[in-house]
C-alpha cells in the first residue's frame, strides 16, 4: 500500500470514529449539549482535527441524518420488489418501523439531530446530499403510489396529499411507541403493526368503505 492510498484509509478511518464517537454521546446527551470539545477529547485528538473532516457541529449531526435517511430507504426500496401495491405498501410500512424501532437509539439520535441542525451550517455539498436523498425517497414513494393508481385502489385526492398523509399516519404511530404513550394498554408490538396496516388501508370504522 502507498503512502498516499495509506492516508486515504486513515483519513476515512479517522471520519467514521468521528461520526461513531458524536452518536455515542448523542445516545446519553442531547446535542445541543455536546460540544465539538468533548468530542477531540473523548477521541484524543485536536478539536482542528475534526474541522478537517466536518465544517461544523452543524454539519456533523447533518451527516448523521443523511446517513440514517440512506439506511432507510435501501430499507424501502426492497418493498418494489413486491408485485402488487398493497404488498409493496406494507413491506414499505414494515420496513420503515423495523428502521426506527430495530434501532431506537439511532433512530432517536439522527431524528434529534436533524431537528436541532442549523442548515445554514451546514457545508453545501452536504446540504445537496440531504436534498437528494429527500428526493430519492420520494420518488420511490410516488411508484407505489402510482402502482396503487394503476391497480384502481387510490382515492383522486392527489399523490403528495395521500403520500404525506400515510407518512405522517406511519411516523406518527411509530412516536407512540417510542414516546412510552400506551405503554401499559399496547401488549404486543406486532398486533399494533397489524392495527396500523389495517387503519392505513381501510380506514378507521369498519362500516365505511371510504373513496375509492
């Protein structure tokens, strides 16, 4: 191995014990209350040393978002592999609760960075980033919704108010779990995934056949 090939490695190396270093304090702390400082100490290295590979804090937890939001859509991209849009949608649904509950800690630490960062922090080329990976994760949306309209099963409300819709529905019964709400009345997580796929798919009250 070069020399040159030899600091690549390195300087990689150096990123992700970075990285790895920020969620562990973010797992115990709110970021907001972590300092670059505790970082290049916890690490042993010089707080410029991190300014190297991070131009801010800002940037630091914006990584960490994009990262967590690359992970889950490769989670949901194997929800196409279905045939039928009711398959790909609850294989989209379960991947995404397995993404946040399979490793709530994660989820939680990338879900606080990403609501505490300054964007105007944040470097450009990782600001393009987490809007490409935004986009990414719509358009995969918008095929199974499209599937779903070819199939005849999609009320004519539009494609982006019934995607955002299931959205929030989904992330909003995912924070119930995670939040400890119902956590005495909840028995079991799996008879609430089945509730959420059942709700999201035919509607509260079983009488009402909805739009279609």
């Amino acid at each position: 191995m070069g020399v040159s090939e030899r600091k690549k490695r390195e300087f990689a190396q150096r990123e992700a014990d970075i990285l790895n270093c920020a969620i562990e304090l973010f797992r115990t702390k709110h970021p907001s209350l972590v300092k670059m400082d505790d970082i290049a100490k916890q690490l042993e290295i010089g707080r410029g040393t991190i300014y190297l590979h991070f131009k801010s804090k800002d940037d630091l937890m914006a990584r960490i978002q994009y990262e967590d939001y690359v992970r889950l859509r490769k989670r949901l991209e194997k929800s196409l592999e279905e045939h039928t849009a009711i398959e790909m949608s609850r294989k989209a649904i379960r991947a995404y609760i397995d993404h946040c509950l399979g490793d709530r800690h994660m989820y939680l630490v990338a879900r606080q960075c990403g609501v505490n960062l300054n964007i105007n922090n944040v470097s450009e080329d990782m600001s393009q980033l987490l809007t490409e990976e935004r986009s990414n994760r719509l358009t995969l949306l918008e095929k199974i919704y499209k599937q779903a309209k070819q199939e005849n099963l999609i009320n004519t409300r539009g494609t982006y108010p019934n995607v955002a819709v299931a959205w929030g529905m989904i992330r909003g019964a995912v924070e119930v779990i995670l939040d400890g709400h119902f956590q005495n009345e909840i028995k079991s997580e799996k008879a609430y995934l089945e509730t959420i796929e059942h709700v999201l798919f035919y509607g509260l009250f079983s009488g009402n056949k909805g739009e279609t």
